[in-house]
C-alpha cells in the first residue's frame, strides 16, 4: 500500500504516478538551516502537482516572508526535480495563509528535540506565542528549570535559553 500522500498508477508495474514521483523526489529536501528538518516536516510543502505536460510544480509557504533559506530550498527542490526526470519544473511561493508552527509534524518535533533544539511548546494561538515562552523544557536533560537569554537565537525564528540545571544553553524553536 503506498504512503499516505502518495498514489500507484494502474501500471502493471505499479510505478507511482508522476505526481507521486516528483512529491517523493522533494519530500525529503532538507532546511539547510535546521539540516535534521526536510520540508515536509516542516510543513512548508504545500502541494505537488504533474501537468498533462509533465512539468511538476512545487507549491510552499516560507517558515516566515524573509526566510534567507527559501533561495537555497527552492534551488534543491529544482534539482531534485531535475534529478527525477522533470526539467521544466517550477517553484511557487505561497504566503498565505501564513506559515505556522502548527503545521511542524510530529516527526518533525521529535527530530528537533533530538537535535537538541527544543520544539514549540504551545499552539500558534497561545496568547504567548508571541511574546516567548515562560518555561521550555530543556531538550538536553528535559529540565522544565530553564530561562530565556535572548529572544533572538541562532536564527530569527529560534530563541535562546539556558537550562539552570545543567547549565546547557539551547536553541527554543518560536512558536508562530
């Protein structure tokens, strides 16, 4: 049975579909700022099509408008695209609705979390989610005993903590 999001032609050979084809060949593009996120993790791929053509697009919404990793994603999923067979691809960008931290997948937390950036703790619609977060987990040794240094982080989109129990500064992914 394929992957959800995926479908087979009726091939006898079972090929996917073009559409499916060209989704699986930018599903696993990775943000070359968070390198362990791909851009379904993220959220940020919207949709996938094949036209009767064959030319794919690719439709995505930046993390945020001035995202400085959009020009690097958008070259790799042209690659991918090249590299699976369709050259005359193109890229749109979508704005609205605006990107979320709601659309981050569970997989995608985990592997911040692993990655020792801790993941947004509350939904977009938190009243705190623009202001930061009072208590984040530490995602060293799971310390709720951490505070906020900075509001700015390595990124425009993380901020900075330090955990006081094991004295670990981390990177708190904000919640948008």
């Amino acid at each position: 049975m394929p992957a959800a999001g995926t479908s087979q032609d009726s091939t006898p050979a079972g090929r996917l579909s073009d559409t499916a084809r060209a989704r699986a060949a930018v599903a696993g593009i990775c943000d070359p700022e968070i390198p362990v996120l791909t851009i379904e993790d993220l959220g940020m791929l919207r949709g996938v099509t094949v036209d009767d053509h064959g030319q794919a697009v690719v439709t995505i919404t930046p993390t945020y408008s001035g995202c400085p990793a959009m020009f690097v994603m958008k070259t790799d999923i042209l690659c991918a695209l090249d590299a699976a067979g369709f050259a005359d691809a193109r890229v749109e960008t979508v704005l609205s609705p605006a990107w979320t931290t709601d659309w981050l997948s569970d997989a995608g937390r985990e592997k911040l979390q692993a990655y020792g950036i801790a993941p947004p703790v509350r939904a977009s619609t938190s009243r705190r989610a623009l202001f930061g977060e009072d208590s984040v987990n530490c995602p060293q040794c799971g310390s709720a005993e951490t505070e906020r240094v900075s509001e700015f982080g390595s990124t425009s989109c993380k901020a900075l903590y330090r955990c006081r129990s094991c004295a670990e500064p981390f990177d708190y992914f904000k919640c948008l």
